[in-house]
C-alpha cells in the first residue's frame, strides 16, 4: 500500500483512519465476510512516499464467525496492529435506540473552513460542511455546549463501505478541539468501529461527543448517521494531545 498524499495528513504520515479502513478492506476480501467490529492500536507513522504491507492472520475461522488482525508495517516498523470480528447471521430483527441530532441538512451549513490551505492532503478530498461546531477562525477559548460538534461529509470518490465508515470515524480529535474552544492538536492513540447498516447515502453526518479531557488526553465517540438519520455505525478513540505551536 503506497502512502501517497491523497491519504496522508497536512504532515505527511497516513491518516489513522485510512490505516483502520485499508486493514478492514483487506480482511474482509481475505476472509470474504463483513467486518462486524474492528479496533486499531497506533503505533508509529508511515510517511508518504513509504509503502506499507498489511499481514492479514485469521485466527478463529467458525460457521458465522471470523476472528482475524492485520499487522501493517513498513519493513521491520510496525505501524498498526488491527483486531476484528467479521460476520453475519440472517436473523429478522432491524432496529436503533439512538436517534441523530437535528442539525441544519448539508446545503443550509457553511463549507468547513481549513486551519491551513490544503490542497493535496485527504482533507482535500472531502466535501465538509459544519452542522454544529465553530469555525477554525472563530475559536475564541469558548466550549461547544455539551462538548459536542458535528460534520456533514461528502466523500464522491469513496462508495459506502466499512472501510468507507473507518476513515470518517477519525474524528475525536476535531471534536477535542470543539469541546475546548480552542485549536489544540492531538493524534489517535485508537480507533475502534462498530458496523450496525451499510446503506447509500450522499451525505454523512460524523456526530463527534466528547466524554472527557484529562492528563493530556482525551476520549469520545463518533456516531456516523446517513442524511434520514439511520445509523451506520459508532466509533471510539482516545487521543494525545499537544501543545499548539505559536
């Protein structure tokens, strides 16, 4: 796997959310089964220009159950270590006991605008719309109420799939900075995904809640809805944070 701009950060290493998505990708083509659930450990960076090989193991294979990892790595350097549940059993049940925030439809909320000019990194291949936040530009020191934000997110060159849901379940750290007020930067320690539907849809709203900061680190969930506000799928992190540079 090349790690190519169209995939790395603003700082040229592999978004962690592509890393968990291409893991996922390559279970479910090896072991031909959906990813139910799947948790990724950051270890290091691939850099662009770096190419990353993912070790696919299949450690319990059973009638409706596979439990599988991948280890990527870049050479002898381990960069993820991905741990997953894939499967499926045909039962008729087909519900949700959450419920998607109300939040203005994609076409009434303002572009989200860039911290940096970007015109070459995955940022640049998203179409993003804040439904709940404050912009980069207006941070001001005070919190998003109830540490709370929310993106709508357009990605045309990506179709609806788990992987898909991996990479948009990154986004802990923008709501750390949301529920802060300020641009505090941070990097995922984990990323962990939970599949409920993979249904089509345009536009997905990414629901970021921030549960607590502390120690140097913080912790939240991300829910990913599509536009009629069914759930696809959840997702949790913990996240490093850093001092910004002035």
């Amino acid at each position: 796997m090349p790690i190519t701009d169209g995939i790395a950060t603003r700082h040229n290493f592999l978004f962690g959310g592509c890393g968990l998505g291409a893991a996922v990708a390559a279970m479910e083509g090896e072991c031909d089964r959906p990813v139910v659930w799947a948790t990724a450990q950051y270890l290091s960076f691939a850099m662009t220009g770096e190419v990353m090989d993912l070790d696919v193991i299949v450690a319990v294979s059973g009638k409706m159950t596979t439990q599988a990892r991948v280890v990527a790595h870049v050479g002898d350097r381990e960069i993820l270590t991905v741990n997953a549940a894939l499967g499926e059993k045909p039962l008729p049940y087909d519900e949700q006991w959450v419920t998607m925030p109300a939040v203005p439809s994609p076409g009434d909320c303002p572009l989200r605008s860039d911290l940096v000019a970007d015109g070459k990194s995955i940022m640049s291949r998203f179409d993003m719309r804040l439904a709940m936040g404050t912009p980069w530009d207006a941070f001001d020191g005070t919190p998003t109420p109830g540490a709370r934000s929310a993106l709508w997110v357009h990605t045309p060159e990506v179709e609806m799939s788990a992987a898909a849901i991996a990479i948009l379940g990154d986004y802990v750290p923008f709501g750390i900075s949301q529920a802060l007020g300020d641009w505090i930067p941070s990097n995922s320690l984990d990323n962990t995904i939970r599949v409920h539907r993979l249904e089509p849809t345009e536009w997905m709203l990414c629901d970021v809640r921030i549960d607590s900061v502390s120690r140097g680190f913080g912790h939240g969930s991300v829910y990913l809805w599509t536009e009629s506000g069914k759930l696809l799928a959840t997702a949790s992190q913990s996240a490093v944070l850093h001092r910004a540079k002035n």
